[in-house]
C-alpha cells in the first residue's frame, strides 16, 4: 500500500505528464497554423505548374522551373503577405531536404558498379574539372563567389536538385539560388534537344550516347529524354550514369562545405567561416542509397517515391520563386548566365573527349 506523500508524488508526477503533452500538442498544433497558409500556397503552385507541364509546348520544360516561374510572377506582381512567410520558409527548406534524401532511392550501388571504373572515373573528372573550371572563369568574369559555386554544382551535378542542396553549405541569397536555376535549366533544356542530333555525327554508339548524355547533361528528366531517342541501351546507360552523378552530390557537398570561403565572399572583417561538414540531408541521401541497395523496393512503391520525390522539389521551388526578387536578379546582369553557358559547354566537349579517348 502506498502512503499519503507517495499517493500525491504520483499524482503530481502523472499531472506534470499530462500538462507536457498537451503543451506539447499546443505547440504543434501553433506551428501547424503559422505554416499552413504558405505551404498549401506552394502546394497550389506545384499542381499548377504539374498540369501545365501537359500541355505540348510546355512539355519540356521541368516542373520545377515551372513552378518557380509561377511563384516568381506571383511574388513580384502581388508581394508575399506575412502570413505566408513561415510557411514558405518550410517549403523552401524543409520539404527540399527531405526530397533530397528521397533521391538517394533512386539509385543502387550495384547500378553504379555496373558502369565500370572507367565509366566512374570519366564522371568524377568531369564533375570535378568543371567545378573548378565554372569557379576560375566567375572569377575571372567578376561573378560573385556564392552565385559561381551554385552556377558550378547545378551544372556538374543533377540541375536544381544540387543547386539547392549546394546552397545549404555556400550560402547565397534566393536571387543568387533562382539565378542558378534558371541557367542550368535553360542550358540544360537546350542539351537536351541537341544532343540527340549528334550521335552519328561523333561517331558515338548507344553506350558511349548514353554515357555521353548521363555526364553532360544536367537534369534526370532531360537525361532521359534525350539518352532515350538512341535506342533502349543508350537510355538506360544515360540514367545509370546520370543517377551515379548524382550520387556524387554528397561528396561534392561536403567538399564545398570544407572550403575556406574567400575575404570578398565573407566581408574584410570576419574571418573565413567553415559550414557544417556534414548536413543531415547529405547522410540521409546515402543512407537512403544504402538502403534501396540492400531492401528490395516494389517497382510500384520505386514509382510513388520518385513522383514525391520531383513533387517536393516543385514544391520547394515554387516557394523559392515566392521569395525572389526580379530586380534584383536584373542587377546581376548577363555575366552569371555567360558563366552557365561556358560551364555547360565545358562539361560537354570534356566528356566527349574523355569518351572518345578511355571508354
């Protein structure tokens, strides 16, 4: 039997319990209320921007552009109320580093494997040199730092995917992030409808098309879409090596992260900053690697996922629009996109050369 003091420590203590969990509840259900309002806005832009995509001249421009279009107009014509700024901050930020992570699924370390070591070495180099080559030619055209290393790893990467993932460790602005976009989308689009007409000109059979597409080529969706014109054995080349680069993303994350970052980039009187070495979202993008590498993923469940996955990127980037400023992005001029071009143009020429001379 329990005496009178512990009867009432127990009922204290349980009382205490109680009053946590609903405290609890109460936040939760605050926080749900604050971000609401900006997240379904950014959920109606990423449907909206979904069934655009539909319509035959719009087809090849991805979802994700689409809906920062969308959300940029939106920002720029009508302003973006307070009430939507938490959440679209969540969109932006949350919401994109989970379908980071989702990403990882989409890939094995089998598939990898499957490429060969040369096939794996010709995308390092090529994901590599151009980063370095994208970062020395900003430089030299004057570009700003945080805007060149978004321009570089949209480009030597996935496209959008790895300019927002890059952006959690380099920094920029979300003018500098759209800007980035933007150009890794358009020139990617174009890559995507010139590749194609290439292949017998270069003298390139289906894998050396397909390895070809999956380096230089920026987005998954156009790596497919132009791998796929060659024949079976091209696109599936093109998405293998695509979705390798991709995985390369951790890596080049992390290695950016490391990176002292420049006197200018900082201002004079702060020293150089170091951004965290490893953010969550990279491990989670190998662990979801691993993942689908040792558990068997139903090809229905592999589908549902990879629609998420490009859903919460759309989304993401339709809140990303919502927080960009078009004059801004006038003010940076036609230097940054000259940057794109020459970057897109590098990735492509070094991977043709490496192609014709080691694979």
């Amino acid at each position: 039997m329990l005496d009178t003091k512990q009867t009432n420590d127990l009922a204290k203590g349980r009382a205490s319990v109680g009053m946590i969990n609903s405290s609890t509840i109460k936040s939760w259900i605050d926080r749900t209320a604050v971000i609401a309002p900006g997240l379904i806005v950014a959920l109606l832009i990423a449907v909206v921007a979904g069934s655009l995509r539909r319509l035959p001249l719009v087809s090849v421009i991805s979802p994700m552009m689409l809906a920062m279009l969308i959300g940029m107009t939106l920002h720029n014509v009508a302003g973006q109320p307070s009430w939507m700024r938490d959440g679209i901050l969540f969109s932006q930020q949350r919401l994109l580093r989970i379908a980071i992570v989702l990403l990882g699924l989409q890939l094995t370390f089998a598939e990898i494997a499957s490429l060969g070591a040369i096939a794996l070495v010709i995308l390092a180099a090529a994901l590599s040199s151009t980063f370095v080559f994208t970062v020395h030619v900003a430089r030299f055209l004057r570009v700003e730092e945080k805007l060149a290393k978004l321009i570089a790893a949209g480009t030597c990467v996935c496209g959008a995917s790895s300019v927002v993932a890059a952006n959690a460790v380099v920094g920029g602005k979300e003018e500098d992030v759209t800007y980035a976009v933007a150009c890794v989308t358009i020139f990617g689009t174009i890559a995507m409808l010139l590749f194609p007409l290439l292949p017998d000109l270069l003298q390139l059979n289906a894998r050396e098309f397909g390895l070809w597409t999956g380096s230089s080529v920026h987005e998954i969706a156009q790596v497919v879409a132009a791998s796929f014109q060659y024949g079976q054995i091209a696109g599936e080349m093109g998405t293998v090596a695509k979705l390798s680069r991709v995985m390369m993303l951790a890596p080049l994350v992390l290695a950016i992260g490391l990176l002292p970052r420049s006197g200018a980039e900082e201002g004079a009187a702060e020293a150089p900053r170091r951004a965290p070495a490893a953010p969550w979202f990279v491990l989670g993008f190998v662990a979801a690697t691993s993942i689908n590498s040792i558990a068997e993923i139903s090809v229905g469940l592999k589908s549902n996922l990879i629609w998420l996955t490009t859903f919460l990127l759309t989304v993401a980037l339709a809140a990303m629009g919502m927080n960009t400023d078009l004059a801004k992005l006038r003010r940076r001029g036609f230097r940054p996109a000259l940057v794109g071009s020459l970057a897109s143009i590098y990735i492509g020429v070094f991977s043709l050369a490496c192609i014709k001379l080691f694979y």
